[in-house]
C-alpha cells in the first residue's frame, strides 16, 4: 500500500477515534465511529486476497448495521425526552437498542460471530487495531450510558460471552482465531462489572490492550499465523518465544503477572455487589481460556519440531519494534507490584 494512503488512514482511525471519546453529541459520536470504520477497509482488503476482500465485506455489513442502532437509539430517546446529549440516555428502550448495537461492534456473545472471520482474513497488524483501537470508541460509550443500562442483561452477555470465547477457542489451530476468542473472553470481563464499577472496565480495557499489543506485535515479528509455525519459533528466536511465555500467562491471568490484577478487582467488587455466583462463573469460565494460553505457550517453548533442519538465528532486526516489544512485555509481566499506585489513579 502507498504510504501516503496508510498514513490518510491511520490519520482518520485517530480522529474518528478523538471524535467519539470526546463528542457529548450522538451524532458526532456517530460520525466518529463511521470514520473509524471507513478507515479500517482499506487496511483489511490491502492484501487484494479473496479472504481479506471478504473480510472487509463482513466486516463494513456489520458496522453499518451497528451504526444504524447506535442512530436509531439517540433518535428514539430524542423523540422521548427532546435530548441528544450522551449521558442523558434514559429511554428503556433506547437502552436496549444501545446495548445490542454496542455489542455488535464490539463482538459481545451473540452478536459475536463475525470478529473470528474478519480477523483471519487480515494481517497481524490490521488484526492489532481491530481488538484495540476500534474498541476503545464503543467502549468509551458504553462507559459514558453506563448508569442507563440494564445490569440484568449485561450480567448475561459477559458471562456468555466469557463461555462461548473460552469454548470456541480450544479447538482453533489458527493463531489469528485463537486470539479473537480471547478477546470476545476478555470483553465479558469488561462487560460484567460495567454498572457497578465503569472505571475498572476502563482499566481492564487498558491492560488487556497493552498485552494483546505486545501478543500481536511479538507474533508479527516472529512471523508466525498457526500453531504449526509456532513449533518452529523457538530455533529461530529462542529469547522472544520464552519471554512470549510470560506474556501468555500474563494474558490469561495467572498471578504474579499483570493479567491478574484486573480479574483480582473485578471479583473483589462484585463480591462487594452481592454478585459471589456471577463472581464464580466468570472465574471458571476463565479456566477455558488459559487452557488455549498453555497451548500456544507449549507450542512456543516446550514442542520442537519433529525435524533436524537448521535455521538461521535473526541477527538483524527492526530496532524501533524490538524496542517496543521489550518495553509493551516488561508492563505485561510486571505492573502487579504498583497496582496501590493504580489504585490511587482509579
């Protein structure tokens, strides 16, 4: 792709972006999340393969479907209380519409099925703004309606979609899916502890964004798309496949790592909720998920191939990326210890 054209849209996904998490207006929230998604085509059908052409295809029905709710709630709330203001969401109605169009565009169980296949048509680095970026604006709405919305419901979306991310996932060889599952797990994360505390969602959005990049740009440097690759890994960069380890764990929550601290506070607070069961289920439910973590982490460190070929160690590298990856993994593993100074943040 020309660089002028990637740098107009990578411009355009951080306006679209600045222009819905700072908008108080849901037509200028709309209008930001209609250029985040007319800049992400481009980037998804960039490779001109069948595969990536469908991908954009799936991917601009499904947002436009979910924009058209998003303005079809602010208008119906307009229509019964005269505001468009954001936080003056108050019509039920206009509350359940939000929530289903909100969770379409963030791929929340049911309305998950499209985020999976939009991802494995795409690279690695496309792959990396669809499970950050572009879900930062919707989240940044959920977050702005939060004192609106239906606890009852939400409480069922997170759980399931905690179950079908962590279900769907056991069975994939395809890295790219295997990492779009975790992400559907970790959004019921998000979604479960939304009305009673929209702050930690905020923060567990940020940790799970910091080590999903460092996951993403690690594997992007590796070169590597299925666990069969992955096998291989570790002849080639045996440092960044055992650091990757870490990473994973980190990932699935497992203490002492950062990954830990935002499960740890979500079901300390839904305790504090009276919520223990929804509290249980969700940690169980997790267990699926770091399941496929010590499998892509097995793959990485421990299986070698069932070969004797030599290869080459990478001796040149791209500084800036290297760099980035070692400053993105060191925050992965090793934020547990100031999380007081988290806490005071928050």
């Amino acid at each position: 792709m020309n660089p002028q054209a990637k740098m107009i849209f990578t411009a355009s996904l951080l306006l679209g972006t600045t222009i819905t998490i700072t908008s108080n207006h849901w037509v200028m929230a709309w209008t930001g999340l209609e250029i985040n998604t007319l800049a992400i085509l481009p980037l998804i059908s960039k490779s001109h393969h069948p595969r990536a052409i469908e991908a954009a295809t799936k991917y601009f029905l499904v947002q436009a479907a979910a924009s058209t709710l998003v303005l079809f709630s602010s208008m119906t709330n307009a229509w019964h209380t005269g505001q468009w203001d954001i936080t003056q969401l108050t019509h039920p109605t206009s509350c359940m519409i939000l929530t289903a169009a909100i969770s379409i565009k963030l791929g929340l169980v049911p309305f998950h099925f499209w985020f999976p296949e939009v991802l494995q048509g795409t690279s690695l680095t496309t792959g990396l703004l669809l499970s950050t970026v572009l879900k930062f604006p919707p989240i940044t709405l959920l977050f702005m309606t939060s004192q609106a919305l239906n606890p009852t419901l939400l409480t069922i979306l997170a759980i399931l979609s905690a179950a079908i991310g962590g279900w769907m996932g056991l069975n994939q060889t395809q890295i790219r899916k295997i990492l779009a599952y975790s992400s559907i797990s970790h959004l019921g994360w998000m979604t479960i502890i939304l009305v009673y505390n929209p702050k930690l969602t905020l923060l567990n959005f940020y940790l799970y964004a910091l080590m999903t990049s460092t996951v993403f740009l690690t594997l992007n440097s590796m070169k590597v798309l299925k666990l069969s690759t992955l096998m291989t890994s570790w002849t080639k960069m045996p440092s960044l496949s055992a650091i990757s380890l870490l990473t994973l764990m980190s990932l699935a929550g497992l203490p002492p790592l950062t990954g830990f601290l935002p499960k740890w506070l979500i079901i300390q607070e839904l305790t504090m909720q009276e919520m223990a069961p929804s509290a249980m289920i969700i940690s169980l439910l997790s267990l699926l998920g770091l399941f496929f973590y010590l499998r892509l982490a097995y793959c990485a460190t421990i299986t070698l191939p069932p070969h004797t070929t030599n290869h080459m160690k990478q001796w040149h590298t791209n500084k800036p990326v290297s760099m980035l990856i070692a400053v993105l993994t060191t925050l992965s593993i090793m934020l547990l210890p100031i999380s007081p100074m988290i806490f005071a943040i928050i």
